[in-house]
C-alpha cells in the first residue's frame, strides 16, 4: 500500500489532504510541524513526502536537509512563495519538485505519482517482526522459522498490514488495494480473512497480538519491524 506522508502546520488544509488521499487509496499519515514530522518519518517509512516550505521554528527546507541524510525517498515541496533562488534551493537540498499553492488535488495526486515512478526503489525482498519474517519474493510468512502456510488472500492481508507503518489501515483501502475497489459487502470477507491469519499466528503469543482491531474501521499492526 502506497504510503504517503504531508507536513504542513494549516491543519484545515492538512484534514482536506487526508480525505482526499484516504479516498484515493494511500495510507496517509499529516503532521502539523516539522518536529511531528520528522518524528512520523522514522517509523511510517513513507513512499513520498509533501513538504510545506514555510513553518515556524523549522522550515520545509532544513526538514530536506534532515531527511536526505537518511532517505532518497521522492519530496514535493507545497509552497505559495515560488521565487527562482527558492527553487534553485530546495532542488539543490534534494527536493524532487515543487507544486504552488493554490492548486488541485488531481494536479497534486499526479505530481505524487510521477516522482514516486522516478524515486522507484527495490523493496526490501525480507521483512522481519521477531519471531514473524516475511519473505516478500516468495511470498511466505514464517514463524519461529516455521511457514505458516498462508492462503494468497491471507498473506496480501498480513502484507497490507505489516507495511502499514503502525498507521490504521480501513476497510476501504484494504479492499482498493486487494481488489481495486471496495463495496460495504467486502467487509465480511475482510474481517473472516483477517481471522484466519490472526489464527495461524497463534503459532507465537507475540505474532498472536500483531493485529489489533480497530472498531468499525478497520485495523493496526502493532508488531516490532527490525531491520535485517
């Protein structure tokens, strides 16, 4: 699932980005400071950053700075102040674009898609949430280094989760991501579907509590990620 991170201090503005992206099927994390964001970078391990320029203490310029020391990932600054020497400075920080306010979502949404194809990485081929490791070529989940012989449906369903950041993945984008589009009867064969996995991870009491329901929306995966 297509993970999408914006840092922005005019929360009216942040709350119309997050319903258009949740809609559009991106699992959306906002911060309203640089601080908060930077913080929600470290752990959600986004696909794409948009980038308010100016905020108070710490502008969208140092927030670049800090992440390129760490993450090529794509950043598309949002800015209603586009001078040249403005430009000429987020690119050379190592922002991949700049979009100026006001603009469309659609226009927005575009500008997501084309730098994230450009900033394209190969994903790690092994996940791994002691004792549970995920083998994303072959696409086995294993457990104390037993496979737990997961169904297709099944291990997209752990896959969806795990990558999820600890962020709430809803019904809806668990459908658009399973199935391309999602009907309130989907929701059944969600929630049976989750079951099922919540019952092979029984294997371990850690794995057994990855999943946590999240009522009436959908759910979070709470597992440890360690890098391998």
């Amino acid at each position: 699932m297509y993970k999408l991170l914006i840092i922005d201090d005019d929360r009216d503005l942040l709350q119309l980005h997050l319903k258009h992206f949740t809609e559009r099927g991106f699992l959306t994390r906002c911060a309203l400071s640089a601080k908060e964001g930077l913080e929600i970078f470290q752990e959600f391990e986004p696909d794409c950053v948009l980038l308010d320029v100016m905020m108070p203490n710490i502008d969208g310029f140092e927030v670049c700075r800090r992440i390129r020391k760490v993450s090529s990932v794509p950043i598309i600054f949002l800015t209603g102040r586009v001078t040249e020497d403005d430009k000429v400075k987020g690119l050379l920080l190592g922002g991949d674009d700049y979009v100026e306010k006001p603009y469309s979502f659609r226009e927005l949404e575009a500008r997501v898609l084309v730098n994230s194809k450009r900033g394209a990485s190969i994903p790690d081929d092994r996940l791994s949430f002691p004792p549970m490791e995920i083998d994303v070529i072959g696409h086995h989940v294993f457990c104390d280094g037993e496979n737990l012989n997961l169904s297709n449906q099944e291990y997209d369903l752990l896959y969806i989760l795990a990558t999820s950041g600890g962020s709430l993945v809803t019904y809806e984008q668990i459908g658009e991501h399973m199935w391309g589009s999602y009907r309130e009867e989907d929701r059944r064969t969600i929630m049976v579907g989750v079951s099922r996995v919540r019952k092979k991870l029984e294997h371990n009491s850690i794995t057994a509590r990855m999943i946590e329901t999240v009522w009436s929306q959908g759910y979070r995966f709470v597992g440890k990620k360690r890098r391998i």
